[in-house]
C-alpha cells in the first residue's frame, strides 16, 4: 500500500508540523521502502520555518527548513507546487546546506513551472505596504502579501519558467517599472536595481534549470508506480487568507482540500492529518481567544520562538472551538497531538464555547476579538516523567530525557497517565475525529501512537 499523506496545521501555525511529517516519511519507507518518497510543500513562502531534531549517538542534530520542504531532511524526492511563493536564494541555500548531510539532490527536485517566484522587490513592498497600514498585520516582511497580490494581478507574476528562461531580465524590468511609484519611494533607483537583481539571480536560475516540470502530470507517474507521496502546509488554519482570521493572517490558501486542485490529485486518495499544539500559540498580530499572562512561562521554558523569526509566540489555553472547525474545513481523518511533554504538571482548562456579547456559540465568527472564552467545568493534569523547568534548548536536555521519553514510547498509549488519556477521550467526543498521535518530544521517533 503507498502512502498518500497531506499534513497540515490546525492553530496559527507552530504546531510542529515538520516532526510529525518527518515521522510519517519514516513510516512511508517502513510500509514499503522499495518505493520512493515525494515530499511537496503546497503554499506558503519561506516566512514559515520547520525545524527537524534528528537523535544521533551524540546528540540531537537540528536542521531547519524555510524555502525548502522540510523532507530534505528525510532523503525524499521534493517538489513545489505552484501555489507557493518559491524563494530561489533561499532555495538554493538550504539545499546547498542539506547536501552535506542528508545527501544529493540531483535530479529529485521538481518545481512547477507554474510556481510564482519571491523576489526582493516583494519584500520592499511588503515594508512599504506595513508602512503604510493604521492597521498592522505584523507581517515577516518576507514579502508573502506583495507576492500573492502578483500573483492575483497576473501579469506581474514572474512563473518559475519566467525565472530561468532568457526572458528573465526583461519581465524583471517590466515588473519593477510597474511597481516604480512604490520602489522609488522606499529608496530604490530602478535601473540600478534591476541590474542588481540580475546580477545576484543569473547563477541562481542556472543552477535550478533542471528542476522545472510539470508537476501535475509528473506526480501522475507516481500515483501510477504506487510510490508514496506526503503533502505538508506551512503555517495553520486560522492563518488562511479566506478562513483564518481576517484580516490578520497570511495571504494564502493553505487548507488541506486546496493542496490537491494544484497538484492534481484527488483527496479520495489521501488521508489528510491535523497536527494540533495541546496550548495553541500564536505570533504577529491577531485574537486568540484563550490567550492567558500565566501560560506565558510555558512558552518560555519550552523554547516558543518563531523558527523564522525569532519572535515569542502567545500562548493560550486548549481551545477546542478552534479546533472543530479547523478539522471540519480540512476535513481532516486524525490528529496528531504535540508538545504534550512540555504541557505536562501542569491543570488545563479547556474552552468548549465562546461568549460574544450575552449569547453563547460554538462557532467561530468572522471577527474573533471579542469572544470570551467559556472553559468547561472539568480540568486535565499528567505527569510523564520528571525533567528541569528550562527546555527551551532540546539539545541541551536531550540525553537526559531521552531514556525516559523512550521508557513513555515503549509502555505505549494504554500506560500513558490517566489525566492524558481523558484528555484524549474529551477531545476525541468534542472535536468528533480521533487524536491518532501523541508527540512527547522534539526529537524523531518521540510519539506515542494510538
Ligand atoms: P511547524 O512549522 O509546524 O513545523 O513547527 P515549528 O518547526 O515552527 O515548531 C515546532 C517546534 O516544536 C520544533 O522545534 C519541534 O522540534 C518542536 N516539537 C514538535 N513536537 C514536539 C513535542 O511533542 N515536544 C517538544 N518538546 N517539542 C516538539
């Protein structure tokens, strides 16, 4: 049986999407390691990171990936799908990094030539548009806005094919003349610019000639040679451009459903799974309901910065509203759970409703800001083993809670404690889609599954 996988987040991201895809390519090669493994990132740009801890005999190795599916990691052939914001320096950095470790690429990465490209230009304007903003959406400045604002214009989107055919330079003169008012503005003289651009990009696009397919009609050959293929979204639910919260989330589509109409494949073949952080988090500007002053130590002492950014992310209590909806637009088959081990010793009390004015709902309205949340009667504690307060730095901590998280891992889930365990069972009625999944560590391997 091949494995046909799309993971995606179920919060505003952060909720540690790169390790459980990371397990399931290490499941894929285990359920029939004769055939291959094609990893595709489906959105999103290089504003979201994944970071990977690999356990090795002297320590934990970590590797963390922006521009690059974060399967590089896993030795998986990769590939780009064209609604992501394709960063080619960053690209081209990541796999130059990876090749050291994790091997050669050659001839396993395939980029559409329908995807867009992420050039300086949109992170110029991305400033110049925060700038301009009495509202701020407390963007990266990765340029992600000002790149899917191109996209939707048309005519300023440059095509991966754009990008490495000899057209190059002049649909980047073409597009930066359109964009004059606002680049001259924030300082940049276009024809100096223009060739600056080129000047940096002309090796770039050399070395990632070979790389443009397309995509849909390659990852056919791979549905029809039963190989297997994992999908993995960028950021989470809440920051979906129609969905999320508007308008402070992210400039794409990123719902497991929309990964398929790009790719051209059919959801009717793939289990889609939701990753869900047991304290939701949150970084940039934006309501969470549940977000509580207390539970910002947790982040604290469990390292919560944003991979990319560096910037504290909010941390909230369980927010199961958020999450119904999340599993119901995704229509998602099962939930991994993460960073139960930093969540542990500790009473969590779980929203199941919102008060908005003087009337009670379970849904999410448009504007989540003045939701108060409704925490049901019953709280939740579990111990699972005993470790020091500071985990911010899991390499640090590593080999000493490695034994015992393997100690958790080997007693599987029916001895996991019994806080956890109704934990899970509340969920699992609440949300009406079983948690299949329980990470208890930063670090490969580290899950409990169902
Ligand atoms: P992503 O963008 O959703 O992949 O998430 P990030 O990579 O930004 O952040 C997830 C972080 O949480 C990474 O450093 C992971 O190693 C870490 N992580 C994931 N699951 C667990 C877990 O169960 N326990 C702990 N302690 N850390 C985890």
């Amino acid at each position: 049986m091949a494995v046909r996988e799309c993971i995606v987040g179920l919060e505003w991201g952060d909720e540690g999407k790169a390790k459980i895809v990371d397990e399931r390519i290490a499941h894929a090669k285990r359920v029939n390691g004769n055939k291959r493994v094609i990893f595709i990132r489906f959105q999103g740009g290089p504003n979201a990171g994944h970071t990977i801890y690999i356990p090795t005999e002297t320590g934990l190795k970590k590797f963390v990936a922006h521009a690059a599916p974060c399967g590089i990691a896993s030795n998986t052939d990769l590939g780009i799908g064209p609604s992501v914001a394709f960063d080619p320096e960053k690209f081209v950095k990541e796999v130059d990094e990876a090749k050291a470790t994790f091997g050669d690429y050659t001839g396993r990465i395939m980029i559409s030539e329908r995807t867009g490209v992420l050039l300086d230009y949109h992170r110029v304007l991305d400033m110049y548009q925060e700038q301009r903003r009495s509202h701020k959406v407390g963007t990266t400045a990765s340029g992600i806005g000002p790149f899917y604002m191109c996209n939707a214009e048309r005519t300023t989107r440059i095509t991966f094919a754009d990008y490495v055919s000899d057209k190059f330079p002049d649909r980047l003169r073409e597009v930066l003349d359109w964009f004059k008012p606002q680049l001259e503005s924030m300082g940049k003289n276009i024809d100096d610019y223009c060739q600056e651009l080129i000047t940096i990009h002309n090796p770039i696009r050399k070395n990632l000639k070979d790389f443009k397919e397309r995509l849909e009609y390659r990852l056919q050959e791979y549905i029809k040679g039963g190989h297997h293929i994992i999908i993995e979204g960028a950021q989470g639910t809440y920051l979906d451009v129609d969905m999320g919260t508007i308008p402070d989330q992210t400039s794409s589509h990123l719902l497991a459903q929309d990964a398929f109409s790009g790719l051209g494949l059919s959801r009717r073949d793939f289990k889609i799974y939701g990753v869900e952080k047991v304290y939701p988090t949150r970084v940039g500007n934006g309501p969470m309901p549940t977000l509580a002053e207390e539970l910002q130590e947790v982040g604290a002492n469990s390292g919560e910065k944003g991979a990319t950014t560096g910037r504290v992310r909010r941390v909230g209590y369980p927010d199961w509203v958020l999450i119904k909806r999340a599993v119901l637009l995704n229509d998602v088959d099962g939930i991994y759970i993460t960073r139960v081990d930093n969540a542990q010793d500790r009473n969590w009390k779980v929203c199941t409703q919102y008060k908005i004015g003087d009337c009670l709902t379970k849904e999410i309205p448009l504007d989540l800001s003045n939701a108060k949340p409704i925490y049901d009667a019953k709280t939740y504690e579990w111990h699972l083993f005993n470790a020091p307060k500071d985990l911010s730095d899991p390499e640090k901590v590593d080999k000493q809670l490695r034994p015992l998280r393997s100690n958790i891992i080997q007693a599987g889930f029916d001895n996991l404690p019994e806080g956890l365990l109704k934990y899970i069972k509340k969920h699992n009625n609440y949300v009406g889609r079983p948690i299949i999944g329980i990470s208890i560590g930063p670090a490969r391997g580290e899950l409990v599954s169902v």
